[in-house]
C-alpha cells in the first residue's frame, strides 16, 4: 500500500505541467538549465519550448518551493562548463512527483471509466 503524502506535499498540488515535466526530467539525472529545455522538447515531440526567462523562472520558483536544489557540477569526461547551473530533484520534490503523478493517474483511470479514452471497461456512473 502506497504511503499517503504529507500536507505539505499534497499543498503543491496540483503541480503546472512544466514544473511537473521539469521534476520527471530532472528525476533521471542532474542537468543544466540548457540541457532541461533539450529533454523537455525531446518529451513533447516539440510541442514545449520554454524561453531561457520562463525557464529560469521556473527553476528559482521550483527551488524556493524545495522542489530542486542548484547541485554542483557532475563529473564528466571533460570539465564541465563553470557558468552553467545544475539542477537536481529533492526528496521533497520527488514525493511531490509521486503524488502527482498519482494524481494525474486517477484523473486518466476515470476519464477511462467514463469511456473519454481507450482501455476502460468499467462504468462507475449512470446515465
């Protein structure tokens, strides 16, 4: 049985979609803020482009909320760029992915139910 989330957690519900999209990239690896903008056009097919302002207006919101942490630079193979800021998911940012994603999932499970999308079978309503 999932563990239920935290007040705190379930206060930053429902989550924007970029700043959900963010935390699901940034739950693979630490990344530059040029590196998440890439990710998040690789995962919408190109459908999200977020300007180099929004961006880094999300990000500060999104650590200010705990949601992410600047990280120093990873070890790579050749020196990392000093100007860049890496970025990482919290612990506390991760629980709120989860709840989220919880969230968006029961969302998908009665839209299936109500017949709005394929794979549900069952009916909870009449009408």
């Amino acid at each position: 049985m999932a563990k239920k989330p935290s007040p705190a957690v379930l206060a930053e519900l429902p989550l924007k979609p970029v700043t959900f999209e963010i935390l699901l990239v940034l739950a693979a690896e630490e990344l530059h803020g040029y590196a998440i903008v890439k990710r998040l056009e690789e995962r919408s097919g190109g459908s999200m482009q977020l300007e180099p302002a929004n961006l880094y207006r999300t990000l500060r919101t999104m650590t200010e909320r705990e949601l992410i942490a600047e990280t120093e630079h990873p070890t790579e193979p050749k020196p990392a760029d000093q100007r860049r800021r890496y970025f990482g998911i919290t612990a506390f940012g991760r629980d709120v992915a989860r709840a989220e994603a919880a969230r968006l999932d029961k969302l998908v499970e009665d839209a299936r139910a109500q017949r709005l999308l394929a794979g549900g079978g069952r009916k909870r309503y009449s009408s």
